[in-house]
C-alpha cells in the first residue's frame, strides 16, 4: 500500500469498523433498555406487525373479561337474592300450613297473616335490590336477557337469561296481595307457595348453569389472553444473558477499534523519517 498524506485508506478503513461496532453497540444497549429485540417496525417489520395485531388481540380480550366479570358479579347478586327469596317462601310456608288450622282464634291467625304479608314485604324489597351496576335480572325490568362479549372481535356472545320473580308471574304465582285471614285464604296460600318454590328453585337452578358458564368462558378467555401474551414476548422480548454477554463482546471490540484507528492515523508520520524529520 502506497504511503500518502492525501488519502489513508487505513484510517477510513478502521473508521468504517468503528463506526459498525457503535451502531451494533447502540442496538444493543436499546435492547438491553427495553428489553425488546424488536422494539419497532425498522428492527422487523413483519414480525412487529404480527406482534401489534396480537397485542391488539390482548386488548380486546382484556375488554371481554371485564364484560364477562360483570356478568358474573350480575349473576352472583341474582342467585344471592334468589336463594334469600327461596329461604322466605319456606317460612311463608309455615306460617300458611299453620293458618290452615281451623282451630286457632282470631288473634293467632292475626299474627300469622302479619308475619306472612312481611315476609311478601320482604321479598320485594330484595327484588327491587337485586340489582349490579343497574341490572336486575329479577324484578322483570329486563326480559330476555343480557348478552355480554364473548371474543376479541364481539362477534360472539354468551347470554345470561333474566328469572322474573315478581309476584303473580310465571315464577312467584304468588300474588302480592295473599293473606291468610281465613282457611280457604291460607290454602289458597299454601297452594301457591308450594308452586312458587318449585318455580324459585328452579330459576336458581338455571341461574347457576349461566353462571357456571359464565364462569368457565371468563377463564378460558384469561388463559387465552395468557397464552398471546407470552406469544407476543417470545417474538419480541431480548434475551438479556444474550444481550449481556454481546454487550461485553462489542465493549471491547470497540475499545480495540479505537486503537486501530489511533494506529492508522499514526501512518502519515512514518513519512516525516523518510525526509529525515
């Protein structure tokens, strides 16, 4: 290689190197800071845009859960009151079956019919406050149903169906009105009753096979959502020991880089000895 003051191709040469080993050093370090291999499109654009639609996936089933948690904190409430309603007709029961008794005077069978209208009282108060976040699915000011999410493109839906339980419905026959001031009145009651705990036991029942649903779709969607989530790292995320040791490796590297090109900047001054300076 010709030795010139005009051009020396060592030092660009090494300049090229170092400028490199920077440039690997600084992607390197931007991993190690973010903890991501592929922090934007300019890393690799197909594997970021995989990543960003399934993060958007993430989201959107983050959205799902929570309409499913609202479902089942609906459907905790609904079966909380259906089972304080079922534990009212029991006691209403007995005290119809007693006024039954032909027997009893005037001021018993007063006592009786009280304590059963208060406990009709009662359980309209627990319809009317039956309700989570403004749904009731019990007093019938919902019919049909609630659909709630049920996947990341609210295309699907899972349905939690409304129990009416007001009185003088198809569940509670019940009417509001009943009283037990005569014989014919409490078995007229008893009647009723024993039809309407059927009825309330049953509603339970289907209210525990939407929840029980519910329940099962709200963890499937959290594993789901669990499994994309580590879908996602395994295509971004850096492995730091990895990263460590490159970064150790190009520290180094540079430090020698620098040192090369200290050493070819240094060639122009052999040509001062070859003119005796």
């Amino acid at each position: 290689m010709a030795l010139t003051v005009q051009t020396n191709v060592s030092a660009m040469l090494a300049l090229q190197n170092l400028n490199k080993t920077n440039l690997d050093l600084q992607a390197t370090q931007n991993r190690i800071n973010t903890g991501l291999k592929i922090a934007g499109a300019k890393d690799n654009s197909s594997v970021f845009a995989v990543a960003q639609s399934m993060r958007a996936d993430i989201g959107a089933l983050g959205s799902v859960k929570t309409s499913l948690d609202r479902a089942v904190s609906i459907g905790d409430v609904a079966i909380a009151a259906g089972e304080a309603i079922s534990d009212l007709l029991i006691e209403m029961r007995e005290k119809a079956t007693a006024a039954m008794d032909a027997s009893i005077d005037s001021f018993s069978r007063a006592a009786y019919d009280s304590d059963f209208k208060a406990l009709i009282n009662q359980i309209q108060v627990i319809l009317q406050n039956a309700d989570f976040d403004g749904a009731n699915m019990l007093n019938g000011s919902i019919s049909g149903g609630i659909a709630f999410l049920a996947d990341a493109d609210a295309a699907r839906s899972v349905t939690l169906n409304t129990q009416d339980m007001s009185f003088s419905g198809t569940i509670i026959t019940l009417s509001g009105t009943a009283s037990l001031g005569t014989v014919t009145l409490a078995a007229s009651a008893v009647s009723f009753v024993n039809a309407s705990l059927d009825n309330v036991n049953a509603a339970l029942a289907r209210l525990g096979s939407d929840l029980k649903k519910m329940e099962a779709h709200r963890t499937f969607i959290g594993k789901l959502s669990d499994s994309l989530t580590a879908g996602v790292g395994n295509l971004v995320d850096a492995d730091l020991a990895k990263e460590s040791a490159q970064l150790t490796a190009l520290q180094v590297k540079q430090q020698l880089g620098v040192q090369a090109l200290s050493i070819a900047n240094s060639e122009p001054q052999i040509i001062l000895s070859l003119f005796g300076r």
